[in-house]
C-alpha cells in the first residue's frame, strides 16, 4: 500500500519495530487496561489537516484502540467501557480521554527512548 508519507527510512523503520516489539499500546497505558505482556500493535500515523505528518509522528495503538476491532470474548459496549474510547468511533472522544496527538507523541518516545535526532 502506497501513501503521502513514502517509504520510512532506516531509523524510522527502526523506531516502528521497536514500538511493534515493545507491543505498549498508548492509549491502554492511560487507561489502565495494559497488559503484562507484549501486544500486537499497529502503528498510527498522527495528521495534521487530514494528511500524515510523516512516519517520524506515529504512536503505537492495539487494534481496539486503532480500529475498534473488539477483542474477543467482549461485546463492542464492554470493550468501551472496558478499554475506553477508539479512534476509529470518533477522535474527539478519544482525545478527551488520552490526550492530544503531541502529548501521545511525546509519551510514545519517552517510552521507546527517541530523542529525534535518530533520524538526523
């Protein structure tokens, strides 16, 4: 699949294996709702006027989070109540509830330990 972002460099793939390997969804983290162990995680390409930013603005979400693929054994209002909102049923709730897309940004590399400068 093609998109307006290209193809990531070298340090930016690198930066996404490490969230996919960490499997820490975001938004679960705030919640309360993550588990003890590594989960599959996608990763989220931040926007900014309804384009991406660029592989460098991206968080890791689980599926619920970022697709509102409800998990097995729960229904969809379980899930709600259960993990909080998705980005998928709507941003305004989800930032509400998580916090801005900078704010995810800058937790997202305080958790993998990415200063930017990787990139350079």
């Amino acid at each position: 699949m093609r998109h307006s972002t290209g193809k990531p460099t070298t340090a930016e793939q690198a930066r996404f294996d490490t969230m996919k390997e960490r499997g820490e969804c975001m938004a679960c983290l705030l919640f309360g709702c993550q588990p003890d162990y590594p989960q599959h995680v996608e990763i989220h390409h931040l926007l900014s006027g309804g384009r991406r930013r660029g592989h460098r603005y991206s968080i890791a979400l689980c599926t619920w989070h970022h697709r509102a693929v409800v998990p097995f054994a729960f229904g969809l209002q379980e899930a709600r109540d259960t993990l909080g909102p998705s980005l998928a049923e709507g941003s305004k709730p989800f930032r509400a509830r998580f916090g801005t897309d900078d704010e995810l940004l800058a937790m997202q590399d305080g958790r993998i330990g990415w200063t930017g400068l990787e990139a350079a």
